[in-house]
C-alpha cells in the first residue's frame, strides 16, 4: 500500500532568493537594509554596576555604554555607578 505525502504550496527553498531572479535578491537587500538597529533615546536613568572594578565591567560592560552614550542613546542626566568591594586600580 502506498501512502500519500503531504504536498505544500511553500517548497524549502522558495524562501532563498535565487541567483536567477534579481528582483528577489533585491527586495531581500533593501528589506535587510532596513532592520539595521536604530538609536532609540531612554529617559534619564540610575545603572548600578555591582563588580564595577571587575574585569567583565572594564571590558565589556563599561564600553558599551560609553558606545551608547556616544551614539547619542543616553543623557548627560543619566547615573552610572560602580559598586564593588576592591578600589578601582589606575595602573592597567
């Protein structure tokens, strides 16, 4: 007995623009081009960074808001503050 398969309208690989339809590829691009993150502006804020002379915090945490900052996302209003158990180490 043979069993039937199931058909669908959508084939796995209509969701990839081809090569021979430029058009597809196109509207991909520009529909791309589009979801880039935008710069939305926050109210003022307090950020507490517990471990705020760690590592994590030099490296990651604390440059990325220095990005934000820059890029025009947070104010000159809004707090950040370090919180942590050791002092803050000016040599490295």
């Amino acid at each position: 007995m043979k069993i039937p398969q199931k058909t669908n309208a959508v084939t796995a690989n209509s969701a990839i623009p081809s090569a021979a339809d430029p058009d597809k590829r196109n509207a991909d691009q520009k529909r791309r081009r589009r979801m880039v993150s935008q710069v939305i502006p926050v109210d003022e804020f307090d950020l507490v960074i517990f471990g705020g002379t760690g590592d994590l915090a030099r490296r990651k945490i604390l440059p990325g808001l220095f990005r934000r900052f820059i890029a025009g996302q947070m104010t000159g209003a809004s707090r950040i503050i370090g919180a942590a158990r050791s002092d803050i180490d000016s040599a490295t």
